[in-house]
C-alpha cells in the first residue's frame, strides 16, 4: 500500500486506466502509482488536497493508444479515465469521441457488453442505495420509460438537481461516452444501472448532457428512453424567450428520424403545444398593453411613476420597447400555428386521445377551436369539434 497522503485508488478505476495508458498493465499499485507521479500523469494535491490528473496528457496516451491498437480489456478503465477528467483540465468532447470510436468499432457486440457491465459494477455502492434518496424513485409512477415524464425533464433541464446519492463521475462518463457514440444503447444502460440502484447517476448525466450542448440534446433523441427524450425536447424547444428555440414541427421531424413510437410523439407534441399556448398568452396583449400606458401617460401624465416630470421619458421608454414587443408576439403566433397543425396531424384518435390534448389547450375556448379547425377536414376534424362542444 502506497504512503501517499492522496491516494487514487479511492477513486474507483484510476489505477486501472493509468496501468492502460501507459501500456504498464502487469505492474503491482505501487509501482503503477510511482510510475504515474513521475510523468506526471497523476499528481498530489496541495497541501494534501485532492489528486489531480494531468488533461492534455491524459489526451495524448490515450492518443497513442487508440494508434497502437491495444485496447481496454476491463470497464474499469472507462470509469478510471472519467475520474481522471473529473480532476483535470482536458478535452472532454475529445476523449468521449476517441473511446466512442475504439468502442463502437473495434469490440465485438459481447466483449462491449462485458465492458459496460463492468463499469457499471465498480460504480454499484457498497451499501444498496434506498430508491427513496433519489427523486427519480418519488413514486412508481415516475419511471424513465413514461413519456408522460416529458414535465419532470423540463423542469429538471430549467432547475437542474442532483439526482439521489453520488456515485462518482465515471459512470456518468461512460453515458455521455455512449450518448456520443451510440445513444441507442442507452436504453440497455438505463435498464442495467436500476438493476445495480444507480439508474440516478446514468439519468444526472445525461440531463447535464443535455443542459450545456444542444448537439447531446438532439443525439439523445435516438435513444429510445422516453425521459432522455423529455431532456433533449426540453432543451431544443428552450430558446430562452418566448417565441425562439425549435418549433413543435422541427422536433417532430427530429423524433420520426429517430425512430421515435408515436406514442412518444403524441405526447411530446402535447407538451409542445401546452408550452407554446402558455407563451401566446403571455405575449398577446403586450404591444396593445404598450400602446395603451402611452396613450393614458399623454392624457394623464400625472400617472408615471415617480410623478408627471418622468412621464416623458417613460413614454420613450415604451416606444423603445414596441417594435421588440410587436417581433414577440409574431414569433410565437408563428410557434402556436406551428403547434396546433403538428399536434393536430398527430391527434389520429380525437375521441379516445382528447384527454391527452385537452389540458395542452389551458382552458382556452379560441385554442380549442383553433385546435379542431386544424385537423384534416373530414372525420378527423368533426370528430374534434364535437368533442370541443362537449368540453364547452
């Protein structure tokens, strides 16, 4: 046992990935973790802090080692290596894309399985985790294969959250490695890890993912999850104002690509229109609001705030706000048309998936028609219009 005060081996996989980095698989600890403190791979902390890992050299072994061939033979070494860029400056994006590519191209489908399985078992706790700890196990309802979780992702992309216990950063590497490289096999991964109690790291991962990159939100899409799903719709539809971000319709196109169930797109569709309403209701009367301060300050100038003397510089105040006011209401009058011919051309069933759409509406009798007036004339849109008539 090393007499480093800072010792990596609490950091699950290190010594194993620095072993394959430096192609000194064969080696005891110790002299591992000499090796690795004289290139400076691994370092000592200050003042007996935490280790720290060097990034731009992390990059250049594991460079080297794609170059020569030799490849991981143990899951350990995708955790190790998430660990060490947890403590580094290094090029994440490039690492994930490097391990991505010796991962999905050179393994056979078994040896990849194996791998995975490992990596998940090194990070399993000790002490089996109480589902109770994490909010992703509130309740059974609440299940990462229920496109109905489309609100929880949404909040949780707009409030991120830590996710039940820690179980260190490489697993959560080892997810954003496969959401890169192979986000299909996500859905095995999400399956294996509630097997092992740490589904809650697998899910923070990905939400973190999707929170900083609208590329990883648009891959996750392909991964079958209906909660990974939730986070990549999140995301893209989030322009950071009302109005921007992608259209109900870009996202569709995004899920039939993916090969998303239409079930799924029912529902993400009625998330869509319900926050595209929301928006609409926010930014409707606003340029008429505008016009109309301006017109009482003219008439009634003793009605500014602060007195009559700052009546004249609210008004230029006002006036400088209207074009933007007038640009935000058109962009979401677009988002709600847009809304409404998606949801609608997806509303195959108005009688029996009502109850899906009907609360995307807000109580809303001009939506509401709107809504029914958007479907194809026929039997589709009867159907629809009776059942706004109902509700009515």
């Amino acid at each position: 046992m090393t007499v480093d005060r800072v010792d990596p081996k609490l950091a699950p996989g290190v010594l194993a990935a620095a072993a394959w980095l430096m192609g000194r698989e064969n080696e005891c600890d110790v002299t591992l973790l000499q090796r690795a403190h004289f290139i400076g791979l691994l370092r000592k902390g200050r003042s007996g802090g935490p280790w720290k890992c060097d990034g731009p050299l992390l990059a250049h072994l594991l460079r080297q080692r794609a170059r020569s061939g030799r490849l991981p033979k143990d899951g350990a070494v995708l955790v190790g290596i998430g660990e060490m860029i947890a403590r580094a400056r290094a090029p994440e994006d490039a690492i994930e894309s490097i391990l991505g590519r010796l991962f999905r191209h050179t393994y056979p489908e078994t040896v990849r399985l194996r791998i995975l399985r490992q990596a998940l078992d090194l990070a399993r706790p000790k002490k089996t985790a109480s589902r109770s700890l994490s909010s992703i196990y509130e309740t059974e309802i609440l299940s990462i294969m229920d496109w109905k979780q489309i609100t929880f992702a949404d909040q949780w992309i707009r409030h991120p959250e830590p996710l039940g216990a820690s179980y260190g950063y490489g697993i959560g590497f080892v997810a954003r490695v496969l959401l890169l490289n192979d986000p299909a096999r996500l859905r095995w991964l999400a399956k294996e890890a509630d097997k092992r109690r740490i589904l809650p790291a697998i899910v923070g991962s990905i939400g973190e993912a999707c929170f900083w990159s609208e590329s990883a939100a648009q891959r996750v899409l392909r991964s079958g999850v209906p909660l990974f799903a939730g986070f990549g719709v999140a995301k893209l539809r989030d322009g950071g104002e009302d109005g921007k971000g992608w259209k109900t319709s870009d996202i569709d196109t995004a899920l039939v690509a993916s090969g998303t169930p239409i079930e799924g797109r029912i529902h993400l569709s009625a998330f869509m229109l319900k926050k595209t309403v929301h928006a609409w209701h926010r930014q409707k009367d606003r340029p008429a609001e505008n016009r109309r301060r301006r017109a009482i300050l003219k008439i009634d100038p003793h009605q500014a705030i602060g007195g009559e003397h700052n009546a004249v510089h609210q008004i230029a105040r006002l006036l400088e706000d209207a074009p933007e006011l007038e640009r935000w209401r058109a962009a979401v009058i677009l988002a709600l048309d847009d809304a409404l011919r998606t949801a609608a051309r997806l509303d195959i069933d108005p009688k029996r998936l009502w109850t899906v759409f009907e609360p995307s509406l807000v109580d809303a009798p001009e939506i509401r028609h709107r809504f029914a007036m958007a479907h194809t004339e026929g039997p589709l849109r009867q159907a629809a219009l009776e059942e706004v008539s109902t509700a009515v």
